[in-house]
C-alpha cells in the first residue's frame, strides 16, 4: 500500500481548474467537447473535464450521488460534485479520457 501520486498528478494535468475567483468577472467559456464540474465540500473548485468522462460507469455513480444530494439546480452554472477534491483527482486519474 504506498501512495499513487503520479496518477494524481496525471489528473491534474489533464483537468482545467480555475484558481481564482477573480476570474469569474471574466467570460469563462469551456472548450468544445468538455463541460464544467465544481468540486469539494465546504470550498468549491471549478473543474473542466471532457464528456467521454460521461461514459464511465464509476463517473455516473458519482452523478448519480451528486443529483441525489445537490438535485438538477445549479446556480453556478455547472454540476455540483460531493466529494473532495483528493477523491475527485483520484477517480479521474482512473478514467480513460
């Protein structure tokens, strides 16, 4: 058992995140073939992540618990994900993009 840092690390390269808040003043758009997720529990951080993620059935899973405790309002403008982003990196860096 040892921790597996470089698939960790491999999710955040292949995952956008906005880091600043300051940003959101700006037009954020996403690239084609991709869609925004907010991920943590207490501090949300924005994620954009392709939509081959969708096909995936541990990904749906993941929906499947945030629509059972966020339901379909976002007032962010994206989904809002109930896990935190360790745990969120971790089930990434699993996924075939």
């Amino acid at each position: 058992m040892g921790f597996r840092l470089p698939a960790i690390a491999n999710a955040k390269r292949s995952l956008t995140r906005s880091l600043s808040a300051s940003r959101s003043s700006k037009s954020l758009t996403n690239p084609k073939g991709y869609f925004v997720v907010y991920v943590g529990e207490s501090q949300k951080k924005r994620f954009v992540i392709p939509l081959s993620y969708l096909n995936e059935p541990m990904f749906q899973d993941l929906l499947s618990q945030a629509e059972e405790e966020f339901g379909y309002d976002h007032p962010m403008g994206g989904i809002t994900i109930p896990c935190g982003e360790h745990n969120f990196l971790e089930l990434t860096s699993r996924l075939s993009v």
